[in-house]
C-alpha cells in the first residue's frame, strides 16, 4: 500500500515569486509519480509526471519537479508565479508493479497567489 | 467535445435513494476509474475497471455499485444514499499502455439530504 503527504494545506505566494509544494510518499514498492492541476470547478489535469530517467521532470505552464528517492519526495516548484496558477495541487502515486494503475492521492495543496 | 464526460454535473438527493452517476468517454481507452473528493482528504479510489469483464474494488468501495455497459461507459450507483457521501465524484480513464496518464471528467457534485 502507498500514502502520500503533501505538508502544506495551504500555501499564499505574491505574484511572481517562487513556489515550492511538497510532497512525501510512502511505499513498499516502486512507484510512479504524478502532480495533477484542479483549477475551480474544473476536473483534474495532468501537470507531470515521472516514471523513469531523468529525476528532474519538467511539465506544462512551467512547473518542474524532482524525485528524491533516498528522501521520497517529489516537490514540485515554479520560479515565478501566476495569478492564474491559484488553484489546487495534488500529488498522487500508482504502484510500478502490479499493474494495478489507481491513483493514490495526497489531501491536496491550494495555492493561492496574490497580486 | 470533452472527452470525458459525466452526468448530472449536480445533484441533490435524500437519504435512503438510489441515484446512478454515469461516466462516458471517447478516448477508446480500456481503464475507467470513479473517485470521490472530500475536501482535505483528496481523491479516492472507489472502484476501476480494466475491460468490460474487469471490475475491482477501491479503498472506499463501501455503499457504491459500479456496471461497465461497454469500453466507453462506466456507471456508479449508491444503492441506498447517505448523508456522508455528499461529495465531489469523479471518473477517469487511461489506456493502459503505461503512458501512465488518467483523464479526468468535470465531476459531479452530489449532495445527500
């Protein structure tokens, strides 16, 4: 079974400034794994994801992300803000071998970026 | 045209219903999957299927029922509604083909009186 721990419920950021969400997971197996983008009334897309190579992954609208793998994390981060990134972040992982592919996700972090 | 779609959008109901929230895609994609969303606890797993013959349960499968009709369409039912699955349910879909990236539909927002 998995778990992940996102620490921050809630992070306010000014517009332009950097952001960093993290995110821990827990896992008897190796996993993949995701941050997924949910903007208000709106379902959840894809922001990027690692399932192997380079530990640096780099997704849409300029946010990129890092799997630490002695650390378990994959922190998310963007250099500089827009208003239209308030929304809210998950971070979710699936199991890499049983091939079952649900999603397990963390409870979420909203980012909230004032002008 | 979204590619995953999902009826009603809203919906409010009183306890002890029976209510069918449906999910249709037009992905072509095998792996359908319902969620629900609790504000600070995230999305979890209800049920997914595989194929049409595939059908297994999730963390949370508890109250619900699900029918795969065809590839495209997958149903979840509450047999008997209660207060505490007022919630935000989502279905999505990937293809398997370890891309590794699920497809979310807009959601349905349920509430159970």
């Amino acid at each position: 079974a998995q778990s992940v721990t996102q620490l921050d419920s809630q992070v306010p950021v000014f517009e332009e400034a950097p952001v960093e969400l993290r995110c821990n997971y827990s896992s008897s197996v190796s996993v993949y794994l995701f941050w997924y983008v949910q903007y208000p009334n709106q379902g959840l897309q894809l922001l990027l994801k690692y399932l192997s190579g380079s530990t640096l992954v780099k997704g849409i609208n300029g946010f990129e992300a890092e799997f630490n793998k002695s650390q378990t994390s994959f922190h998310l981060r963007k250099p500089s803000v827009h208003i239209s990134d308030t929304a809210e972040y998950f971070c979710a992982v699936s199991d890499m071998d049983t091939g079952r592919r649900a999603l397990t996700f963390g409870s979420g972090t909203r980012l909230q970026v004032q002008p | 045209d979204a590619d995953v779609t999902q009826t009603p959008r809203n919906r409010i109901t009183k306890t002890g219903k029976r209510i069918m929230l449906e999910c249709s895609q037009t992905k072509g994609h095998d792996r359908m999957y319902w969620y629900r969303q609790d504000p600070g606890l995230g999305l979890r797993l209800i049920y997914y299927s595989f194929d049409v013959k595939d059908i297994n349960k999730g963390e949370i499968s508890d109250g619900y029922s699900v029918s795969r009709q065809a590839q495209a369409k997958f149903s979840l039912s509450l047999e008997s509604a209660i207060p505490n699955q007022t919630a935000l349910y989502f279905c999505a879909t990937d293809d398997g083909t370890g891309a590794e990236t699920q497809y979310f539909g807009p959601g349905t927002r349920l509430l159970v009186l």
